[in-house]
C-alpha cells in the first residue's frame, strides 16, 4: 500500500507594512522556524527510504525571509533585545504575561532556570502586582530563554555555540541575548534550503497554497456558502471575486517555484475547501492535484446516487481534469490530536499497526495522512521527534507499506472519475467555520466594502499585498464563539 503523508505548514501574515517598513505583531513564524519547520524535513531525511509532502504556503516563506533578512521589526523580539535595567512597568507586565505564553511541558520544563522562574510567576492574573519580585536579571534570563526555547533540540546538539549557552544555565548577558537572535535569523536561510536540498534529492514534494491562504470558494462565490450548507447565514452582501482568487493561486506558485526551484504540481486548497467553480483555475496553471478531507468525498458521492464506504477513500479520483486525494481523518486527527497522551512507543506501533492492517484489505490503495506539520508537536514530549523517527523507521523496513509523494502516485495510478464535487471543507465538510457567525460576516462585508471601493481607484503594490492578506482564513477563523484565542485584540488588529 502506497503511503502519503502531507505536513502542511503555515502562518498567516503577522507583518502589516506600515510608513518605517514591515513591522510584526504576533511571533509565530519566528518561534516555529528553528523548532518544527527545520524538524520536520531534518527527521525525514535520515531514512533513505521515506518520502513526504509539505506544503509550505507563500505566506509563511515570506515571513520567514522577513526574519532572516532582518527586514522586519517584530513587536516580541524588540522586547527580548530591550536591556532589562531599562524595561519600564508596562513592558515587564508584557513579559511576564507573553514570554510564558508558550508549550509548559516542551519549552519550559527542559530549562530548569527558565522552569523557576516560570513557577515564579505563578497565575497570569494579577501581573502587575509581580513585576517588583523580579529582578533585573531575571527578567534578561527570561528574556534570553524565550528565544533559546524556541530552538530544536537537534540544532543544539550539533551547535556549540547553543551548547556553550545552554551551560551557563542562567545570568545571561545583554549580548548574549543579541548573539542568539543574530544566529537564529542566519540559520533561517538554512532551513529554507533544507527544503530545496530534499527536492532535488528526490526526498520530498513541495506542494503550495494559495498565498495568503484563503478560502478559495467562499472568495469565489458567495453561493457556494449555500451550496454547501443551506442553514449558514450569509453576510449582507453577496460577493464574487474569482480574479482574487486567480492572482493568489498565481502569486503563490510563482513565489515558491522561484524559492524552491521547481515545478509545483500540487496545492493544498486552504482548510481542504474546494468547489467545482475552482478546479478550472487550478487547471489554467497546470495543476495535476490537490487534496481534502474524507467528508468532501462521502457528500459528492451521496450528491451522485451512490453510497459511501470509507474503503472508497483509499483511492485517487479525477474531477474536470484534476486528480483528488482524500484525506484518511482518522489516522490523521490520531497524529494530530490523540498521540500525544501516549508513549512514543505506543503511539507509534498502533500506528503502524493500523497501516499494516489497511494493507492487507487495500494492498493497492493509497492512504493519504494530511494534517499541521507544526502545531500538534507541542503536545509531543520531545516535540514528536521520537514518536516520528519511530514511524518512519518501521516505514522504511516495511515491505508492505512504501512511503511516495502525490505527484509520484498521479504519474502511475489509474483515477476514477468524480461525476460532481461537493463544496466544502476538512471542518464538517462546509464552510460555517469562517462565515455564518455575525462577527465573521461582518469581517467579510468590511472586506468587500473595502476591496469594491479600491478596486476602482489605483493602489500601490503594498496595499495590494494588505488587501491580499486580510483575504486569509485565519482571521476568520477566530472570529465568532467557536475557537478561542489569547490574542484575539491582536488577530482583530491585524485584519483591521
């Protein structure tokens, strides 16, 4: 059985261009880049015989050039660089309350001073109340271990100049501080060649998004929305915008094509949303694939008279000319939401286990397991990285279990053919999660009051880029009551 993994990594854009240049006010992209985006295709290739799919969204390479070039000032890390004898109130209200913001059990707990101190702070209530028990120094340890902790393990055990830091255990200096973000930003360069390594050594397939990750049917057509589920609420007014949609499916592979030196065959449409009305886009920029969930699959076939099974999602199919994969959600959802209570061990053996078992009923199928290639490594102890050199070892002894990219498996593999194509998305096969809610319909009216007004006047290139930006999914994701977010002032603030 043919096995296919896709880590989908992503951000959206943090960074607002503003009169002095590109400034960043959430440090996502920085506190992944030398943890799980550099992880990630490093465990990979230490086995000679196991192949994957990331997806890696423009958005994100963006940003993360912003960072290695120093290009952008990044609200968080003119905090970190800020001398600590100089910090007023406020900012030491700020630290304490954002600089232990992160993962307790893998950032914090592997650095013991880091872990007092974190202890220290107790509650994040009440916070001014604490900022006289610290002193000066404590608060540059903190300052220093918020960078530090965002560092691979693997890129520790092979940098001295990370291990000569981590043996100091505490009272760092203010240039030790500024050395440290000196070097992450320069290992950044690295990580993105990594990438570009592992494709010319035929290791890995890039796959795309659309650049600013929206979601391509509801910015299509506003109909869609009703197409998939009848009961969602549509804003005040309708909307259609396909000529957006082109340019961040065109924008996006050339980017990437440019940065990762080759063709892109495949895309991730954003949350796994497709409808009809996309495909023949995807088709005008000679895209062979794309992938979503299970779900899509079940409700086109009911859509066509048929009855599903779920051993029919072990197989490619063609819609209009583009073949599709159908994300397994069980095996899936285990990587990204249940293993991560287990033992490694354990995990990982039950999820050969259930491979093994697909095997024997598919042995010519394919499985697609598609899920984030960063966030659910947090959870992991050790960030995933044993329960993942787990796997792949058992892959790479298996004979009958063999790793492939997407692209490997269209060149070779008959399609059955789709007769209609449910629209819809990985989250409950519709699109409720970013429109239907009062708040995000009236995000999405502010959108496209905005866009239709400027569409008519002449807007530079920057403005161009914000516009593009506020059209991500993920701002309209945390809007409404159904996910919660700490910085959800701060999303608002972006979009706005």
């Amino acid at each position: 059985m043919r096995v296919l993994f896709l880590w989908h990594m992503h951000q959206p854009s943090y960074v607002v261009y503003e009169k002095d240049g590109y400034v960043s006010y959430l440090p996502w992209v920085l506190l992944h880049a030398l943890r799980e985006y550099y992880e990630m295709p490093r465990i990979l290739a230490e086995f000679d015989n196991v192949k994957a799919t990331f997806n890696l969204v423009p958005s994100l390479i963006e940003q993360l050039e912003l960072y290695a070039r120093g290009e952008v000032k990044c609200i968080f890390t003119e905090m970190v660089l800020k001398p600590a004898g100089e910090l007023t109130d406020a900012e030491k209200e700020f630290i304490l309350y954002h600089f232990f913001n992160v993962n307790p059990k893998t950032r914090v707990k592997p650095y013991r001073r880091y872990e007092l101190l974190y202890l220290k702070r107790g509650s994040p209530l009440k916070l001014g109340e604490k900022i006289r028990r610290f002193k000066d120094q404590e608060y540059r340890d903190i300052q220093f271990f918020y960078l530090f902790s965002s560092i691979s393990p693997l890129l520790i055990e092979e940098t001295s100049f990370l291990k000569e830091l981590l043996l100091k255990e505490r009272d760092y200096s203010e240039e030790d501080k500024k050395e440290l973000l000196k070097w992450m930003r320069e290992k950044i360069f690295y990580v993105i060649g990594l990438y570009r390594d592992l494709v010319k050594k035929g290791k890995i397939e890039i796959s795309t998004s659309p650049f600013y990750h929206p979601i391509m049917p509801v910015l299509y057509n506003s109909r869609n929305v009703i197409e998939s589920n009848p009961y969602t609420l549509l804003p005040s007014i309708s909307f259609s915008k396909a000529k957006n949609v082109d340019t961040q499916i065109r924008d996006a592979l050339h980017f990437m094509e440019n940065k990762i030196e080759c063709k892109i065959l495949g895309i991730w449409p954003p949350e796994g949303s497709v409808s009809p009305d996309i495909i023949p886009l995807l088709k005008k920029y000679d895209i062979q694939w794309i992938a979503t969930d299970e779900g899509i699959l079940e409700k086109s076939l009911y859509k066509a008279g048929k009855t599903f099974k779920r051993s029919d999602i072990y197989r490619v199919y063609e819609f209009n000319g583009v073949k599709i994969f159908f994300r397994d959600r069980e095996l899936s959802d285990r990587i990204g939401f249940i293993y991560s209570r287990w033992s490694e061990r354990q995990a990982a053996k039950d999820f050969i286990e259930r491979l093994r078992h697909l095997a024997r009923e598919h042995s010519h199928g394919v499985v697609s397991i598609i899920l984030d290639g960063e966030n659910p490594w947090e959870n992991y102890s050790e960030g995933g990285i044993n329960f993942l050199r787990r796997v792949y070892e058992e892959l790479s002894k298996s004979s009958v279990l063999n790793t492939v990219t997407f692209s490997e498996v269209v060149k070779d593999t008959a399609a059955e053919r789709l007769s209609t194509l449910h629209p819809g998305s990985w989250i409950k096969a519709d699109f409720s999660t970013w429109i239907g809610h009062p708040e995000k319909n009236r995000a999405w009216e502010y959108l496209i009051k905005v866009k239709d007004l400027l569409e008519e006047k002449s807007i530079n290139n920057a403005a161009k880029r914000e516009l593009m930006a506020a059209e991500g999914s993920d701002w309209f994701w945390w809007y409404g009551d159904d996910n919660f977010t700490l910085y959800s002032r701060e999303f608002d603030a972006i979009f706005r």
